[in-house]
C-alpha cells in the first residue's frame, strides 16, 4: 500500500451528487480513529456465532483458521475502503463510489445500494440483534415447562419490545442515543476483554476446580470438505468483523487521513482479531467441542457458567451480552433512519416527502425511524422456526457481499479507467481481489 501525504479536499473531483459539508471539522486523531473500528466491529457475533460456525466447518482448528480469516478479509477491505474515501471523500456510503464509477445506467448502482441497505440489511441487522436480546432474557430467565411450547413467540415478543424501547430512544432524543450507545460500546468490548483474559486465567491453572474438556484427536479432525458449509460459515464470521469500511465514510474529520486511517485499521483490526482468537481459545478451553456446536446463540453464558459458576453465566454475563445486544441494535437503528432519510432526499424511497423529514420538536428522522421500525418488526416475526437468528444473519449476508463485491470491482475497473486519477491513499491490488474473491465464492456457493 502507498500513501501520498497531501492534504485531504472536502470535495472529490467525482461526478457524484453526494456533496456534503459535514461541518464537523478535523477533530479525530488516530487513537479515537482506532477506537471507532474496535466499537464498529465488536459486537454480539462473537459471543454467538462460534458455536454454529464450528458446526458448520467441523474442527476447533478450521473454525479458528475462520476467524483468522474474518481479521484478513477486515484488513482488506478496510485498506481498499480507505483508497474509495480519501479519493471520494463524501457522505452516503457507498452510494458515491458506485456513481462515479458505475456512470450508466445513471443512478442505478446507488439506488441499489440505498435500496439493499434500508431494506434489507439494516433491517436485518436490527432484527437479528434485537432476537439475541430475546434468546438471552429467556436463557437468563427460562421458561416453565408448560410455557416452552411458546418460546418462540415469546422470543419474538421481546424482540419486538426491544425494538419498540429503541425506535422512542432515537425517535425522541438523539443525545440519548448517543451516549447510550457510547456508553455500551465501552461495555461490550470489556466483556470480550473479560473472556479472553478469563480464558488466560484457565490456561495458568486459576480455575483448578473446572475440568478441562477431554477433546480427543487432533484440532483439524472432521474438518468439512462442503463448500456451502464454508460459505454459510463466511456469513458468520463476516457478521462478527462487519463494520471495517465505516471508518473510510469519516474521512473529513480525521486529522491527516492519509497517515491516521492505514494506522487506525492495523491498531483497530489486529485488536479485534486478537480478542476474537483470544476469546474463541477461551471457549475451547473450558467447553467440550460437542458442548461448542450445542451452545447455539449463547455460547459466552455457558462459557462463564462453567467458570463462574450457574448464576454468574445465567444471570450476569447472560444479561451483560443482552445489552451489548440491544447497544448494537440501537446503533444500527441511529444509522438506519439516518439512511433512509437520505435516500428519501434522493427520492430513492417512495412518499419521499414525508420520509426526507426532520422532525421539527426533536429533530429526529421521525418518519424514517418509524419506516425501519415496521420492516425490522415485520422481518422479526414472518420467519418461521426457533432459528431466526442465524436465518437473519445469513439473510442479510447475501445483499451485504453482494455490494462489498460491486464497490471493490468498481475499484480496480477505476485503475485502468483512470490510472492518473489522483490517489491519496493506494491500496495493494491483491486486497480488494481477496474481498471480491470471497464475496464470490460466499454468494455463490451455497446454491
């Protein structure tokens, strides 16, 4: 990777109608850089995920091999994000880039990409982890014997609660929001620190009442030769990383971009891949390989169960990652109206009038806000079965992969379209061909 160091214009020299002044100004140097990828990516994927996706790859090394694989795909595909800001440094996503590079059919890459990212996956997303704050109450609070039959409903139930306490979070007040979310990205990443470190305890002998799981073979044995079994194990893993590209959408308020932003995505996803690893050998050292795959979503609590004791993994740390869940989720919803609104404001959405608003008395997107909170109600509840979770997950993953795939494509196409095109920041060409390679095979595969 090469970076020019020239200072960063507010405007790209692109054809895009995504202008923006942001007005915020150059406040965030390379350590809050660092912290917003960590906040970005941390979430509950890996306090769920890890069961289902040793299930699907077949050995604890495989599985572990993936989550190495999650931190490559985040270095990648933030280094070729970071060419795409610093070279088009506007608002919208990727919305921008797939204008200026994809110029006919006029408008149709970006309405795409609003149209995937309001409907589809913020929508999805909100649904998934508003589910895990479901699946956790009722893990932390279980249900009689008699009221089992109606778990599902009642996961549900409590997702649509969930939903409805943070659409009048951010529907009424946008500070709350924010500091709410704030406050429980300093949460969720101490409880991923807490894992690891728990885990580092075990290997020491800190536990000598906790027996060792007796894992016979070797960690590759049974390892999946299905290529849709690695393909649905993919979305699962790119769930637990997502959020490597929102720090090229922030480029107008980094001090010196060019320099802060590769140094802010080496600190940030060596952190994040170092605790996911971490916290997976965690897992594997106090849980059984069988006991990993039977977890389903709540593999953290039954790992601090069986250190801590029942009450602690059913009760605290269950209730700690339910509101990691629901910080995620409301951070999802913050920026989901915020998205909507402006794809309403290209008259991308339909009574774009009404949607393009700004509520006068709170100057929330009302009417975005209550847009997502129909189609993220209506997505929660329409899919059958006790699985909605990873249902959503790999639901969301196919739209995801599919615009990481055209953007990064729009990338290298812009290299030999216009080789002379001032660069800020120029990523290896070997890094967007790793994410579109693995967007390729993770969209295709499972059919």
């Amino acid at each position: 990777m090469t970076a020019n160091s020239k200072v960063i214009s507010s405007k790209s020299s692109g054809s895009s109608d995504f202008d923006v002044e942001s007005g915020i100004g150059k406040t965030m140097g390379v350590w809050a850089a660092m912290s917003l990828i960590v906040g970005c990516i941390i979430g509950t994927g890996v306090f769920s995920n890890g069961g289902k996706i040793l299930v699907l790859v077949g050995s604890p090394g495989m599985a572990m091999c993936m989550w190495l694989f999650g931190g490559v795909i985040a270095y990648c595909g933030g280094f070729s994000y970071t060419e795409w800001g610093l070279m088009i440094p506007e608002s919208g996503g990727d919305a921008p880039y797939l204008e200026y590079v994809y110029r006919k059919p006029k408008l149709f890459f970006s309405f795409l990409y609003c149209w995937c990212r309001v409907l589809l996956i913020h929508t999805g997303y909100t649904a998934a982890l508003s589910t895990v704050v479901g699946i956790y109450a009722l893990y932390a609070f279980p249900l009689s014997k008699e009221m089992k039959v109606y778990e599902e409903w009642i996961t549900k139930g409590i997702a649509v609660v969930t939903m409805s306490i943070i659409f009048a979070i951010c529907a009424f007040s946008n500070r709350i929001a924010t500091k709410t979310t704030t406050a429980i990205t300093f949460v969720k990443v101490l409880i991923v620190i807490f894992v690891v470190v728990s885990g580092v305890i075990l290997a020491a002998g800190g536990f000598p009442n906790v027996k060792r799981p007796n894992n016979p073979g070797g960690i590759f044995d049974g390892t999946s030769t299905s290529p849709s079994a690695y393909s649905s194990a993919l979305f699962k893993v790119a769930f637990a990383y997502d959020g490597w590209s929102m720090l090229a959408t922030s480029c107008g308020e980094l001090q010196d971009p060019v320099r802060n932003i590769p140094k802010a995505i080496i600190g940030g996803v060596t952190v994040v891949t170092a605790l996911y690893l971490g916290a997976n050998l965690s897992y594997l050292m106090a849980l059984s390989v069988e006991e990993i795959k039977n977890t389903k979503e709540v593999l953290a609590a039954d790992f601090a169960a069986r250190l801590y004791g029942e009450f602690f993994g059913r009760k605290v740390m269950a209730l700690l990652i339910l509101l990691s869940a629901f910080g995620a989720t409301l951070a999802i919803t913050f920026a989901a109206s915020r998205v909507a609104q402006a794809a309403a404001q290209r008259r991308f959405m339909p009574m774009a009038d009404r949607l393009s608003q700004t509520h006068p008395k709170y100057k929330t997107p009302f009417a975005a806000l209550v847009f997502h909170y129909i189609m993220t109600v209506v997505l929660t509840v329409v899919p059958p079965g006790s699985n909605t979770f990873f249902f959503l997950v790999d639901a969301t993953g196919y739209p995801v992969w599919v615009l990481y795939t055209i953007t990064l494509i729009g990338l290298i196409v812009l290299r030999f379209r216009e080789p002379n095109k001032e660069r800020l920041f120029k990523v290896w060409i070997i890094c967007p061909i790793i994410v579109i390679l693995t967007g390729i095979f993770a969209s295709v595969f499972p059919f």
